[in-house]
C-alpha cells in the first residue's frame, strides 16, 4: 500500500470532496491581499472565549477588536488582558456585527446562541468561527448551513481534531484502505464529571445581564446550578455531555467510517443512572447510528459510549475511537495514541511518516487562511453540521426511547411527527430578535 503524506491527503480529499463542496470559497474571501490585517470579534469571554482570543491573537496579521459578554467581570478581564478598548466592550453581540470594519466573529457562548449568533453573522457579511456543538438542535444546524451559502461566508466548525495532523493521517491511511473496508466505528466519552447539586431559583448575581444571556431560548428561573459551565446539563441552553466533549469522537469516527451523509436509523438509551442533581441531560448513553448502503452496497453503523461516572477509561483513554474494517482494525484517539492490527489480531506496524501529536493543529489559521486565500476549512461548517446533529439526534431518541427513521436526502423524521418536532426547540415566550427565520 502507498503511504500518504498529509499534503497527499488534503489533495485527494479536496478531489473527492460531497456536491456541496462544489460552493467557491473564494468567492467567500474579503477583497484584500494576504498581507492586510483581520479584525475580530469575540462574542463569550468565558474560558473557551480567552482559550480562543489567545489563538487567534497569535496569529500574524490577526487583531482582536471586539469583545463580548453578558457577566460584566468576564467582559472586563478579556478587554483588558487582551487591550481591546472599553467602547468596543460590550454586553450585545450586535455592536459587532453593525461595525463594518469586523471581517470575523468567534463564538464562544453557551450552546443556544451559537447558531443565532452564528446566523446573524453571516447575514451581517461576518466569516465566523463557531464553537462545537455548531447549534442547539437540529434546525438551527440546517438554517445556519443555508445563511453560510446564502452569503458565501466561510465558517469553521469548532472541531478542531480536522485540522491536527495527527489525525489527519490515521484518517487517511483508513480511506486507504489499511484495515479493508471500514464497517463500524465506535466511539466513547468516559469521565467522572462533578455533581452539579441542587438549587432553587434566585435572583442572578450582581454584573450578570441573565435577560440576554438567555436570549431567543425558552427563559427560565435563574438558579445557580445554571450559570457559568452548568448550563450544559440544561435542556434550554445545552446539548448534554454527547454535544459537549462526545461531538469531537463523533466527528472523527465518522471521518473515518467515510460517512458523507446522515445516517438512516438511530437508536439509543440511557439516563442519569449515577448523578442525584439538577442535571436534565443523561449521565449514561449508549447511541448507535445506521448509515444507508455505500455504492457497494453495505450499510455502515457509528456506535457512541458515554458514561460520566466511571475513571476506567477504554484503551486507558477518556475518548476515542475503534474502527473495525473487513481486514482488520484500527484505535485512534485525540490525545495522541494509534494501534492497527491485520486479521486476527495481528498488530501491524504505524506507518513512518506518521505525524506527531498535535493537540489542536493550526484550526483557527486554517479558518484565517480560508479567509485570505478562498480555500475549503477543515472543518466547514456542513461537516459541523452532520457531526453536531448525530448529538441531537441521539439526545431526541434516549429522551423519547424509540427508533428515530430519517431520510438522510430531504434530512426529515419518517413516520414520526414527534421526533420530528423534537428536532427544534421551544423559544422565548414573546419573541426574540435573535430567533432564526425558518425555525
């Protein structure tokens, strides 16, 4: 078998690319040369928002010019940590996208305003960066695809295991053909995760707008076991642990199982089997997705573990993934390890142009990069969008206990008004100007 360097890779991914890769990212770019600067904006200071701010800060030819966020200290320490002038601090995500001068946003908020945001920057003529998972729910993810075509915006999906090299080639030596023909995957989130406890609702603590942090969702009661990071065990504003660390192993196992669609059949069960808290979403989940026959005719299946209770992790890793082929099987996981084994177990020898680890590649100079010169991002965001939506899908059908039939083509429930109207979410009673058109 030949081996593939990385540069052979992205080559032959770009030449096999899905139809819709067919949309010109050069016509996504600003009129302006590699050399001439980038300003951004950041809409969430909390710790993914500075993780974020110094990445892109780093970059040459890159300047943070906007910062926002809703709780007042966080808003105060970016701003200064970062010397982004007082005025262009805000609390309202559309002082930056009314200035004409931003070129990009970054968002970083809790989960229910990463498409609304997302969206509306599009539509603001903004390229953007959005945080996994890339919406909410399932809608959101589609209408946040169409304002990105719609406009001709690159936007890169918060994915970043796209863009690590590392990654990238386990990935292209399974589209090889390493292991034969790559059938099932299955994937794992396992961790201890902390009891979040129990709490009334209060009145939200000095400095916090909660009226805008909630935003277009369904407003309820603050209460301190929803606020900074808790928030994702909410129905309301997150997606659970599947859309919060379990999209990343979601996204890579689909890589490389060679997926290009959505699946066909999702079936899945679990619940809090541990945690005696506040937390909505399950502390146990087992999902599996059924894709639709290949061109050779074999379905493929993603199975995805979570167990948020447990510190004996598979292969002594808290996430990763297993591949198994029709002459073999690979282990891959994002914190750096790789084993391949032949037939029978037989452990097979790592390419030796593999790669070192990088934790997080260069993911947000890609998205710059695909700014300046109109190429296709790692992680556009249509691949965001079949990733963040294997989460929904799995979140709607441990919560409604049954087979969830889609039409992978026209992307709807068969046969099930329920999970179909399971796939968008309620919205704040009276309106919003944040809730997307379409919804």
């Amino acid at each position: 078998m030949a081996q593939m360097t990385r540069r052979r890779f992205l080559e032959a991914t770009a030449a096999s690319a899905p139809a819709w890769s067919t949309f010109s990212f050069a016509s996504a770019r600003a009129a302006r040369s590699v050399s001439e600067g980038i300003s951004v904006g950041l809409i969430g200071c909390g710790g993914r928002g500075k993780h974020l701010a110094e990445r892109f800060q780093a970059l040459p030819g890159v300047r943070l010019s906007w910062v926002c966020d809703p709780d007042e200290s966080r808003l105060a320490e970016v701003a200064s940590r970062f010397g982004v002038a007082g005025h262009h601090a805000t609390s309202d995500p559309r002082r930056i996208l009314d200035d004409a001068a931003v070129d990009a946003v970054v968002i970083a908020t809790p989960d229910h305003w990463h498409a609304p945001a997302a969206i509306l920057a599009c539509d603001a003529g903004k390229h953007v960066y959005v945080e996994k998972p890339c919406a909410h729910n399932f809608r959101e993810g589609q209408l946040l695809v169409e304002a990105a075509r719609r406009n001709h915006r690159v936007v890169q999906h918060g994915t970043q295991s796209r863009s690590n090299p590392f990654i990238q080639h386990a990935i292209s030596l399974l589209h090889e053909g390493i292991i034969g023909e790559v059938l099932v995957a299955k994937a794992w989130n396992v961790q201890r995760r902390k009891n979040i406890g129990k709490a009334a609702p209060s009145p939200p603590p000095p400095g916090f707008d909660y009226d805008m942090w909630a935003g277009p969702a369904e407003k309820i009661p603050f209460r301190a076991t929803c606020h900074h990071y808790t928030w994702h065990w909410w129905y309301p504003y997150g997606t659970g642990d599947l859309g919060n660390d379990g999209v990343h192993e979601l996204d890579y196992a689909r890589w490389g199982l060679g997926t290009e669609s959505l699946p066909a059949k999702v079936t899945a069960l679990g619940g809090k089997y541990f945690h005696d808290d506040d937390q909505q979403f399950p502390d146990t989940q087992t999902v599996a997705f059924e894709y639709p026959k290949d061109n050779a005719g074999h379905p493929r299946q993603l199975i995805f573990e979570m167990r948020l209770w447990s510190t004996n992790y598979p292969r002594n890793v808290d996430g990763g993934v297993e591949y198994y082929g029709t002459q073999g099987m690979m282990f891959l996981s994002k914190r750096g390890k790789l084993q391949i084994w032949g037939e029978r177990n037989q452990p097979r020898e790592i390419p030796s142009d593999q790669p070192p680890l990088s934790s997080t590649g260069n993911h947000q100079l890609d998205f710059v990069s695909a700014i300046r010169d109109g190429h296709q991002p790692s992680a556009e965001i249509e691949i965001g969008f079949h990733s963040s939506a294997l989460c929904h899908l799995g979140n709607v059908a441990t919560r409604l206990g049954r087979v969830i039939h889609l039409d992978p083509d026209t992307q709807a429930v068969q046969g099930d008004d329920e999970a179909q109207a399971a796939l968008t979410r309620r919205y704040r009673e009276g309106g919003h100007w944040a809730i997307p058109q379409g919804v």
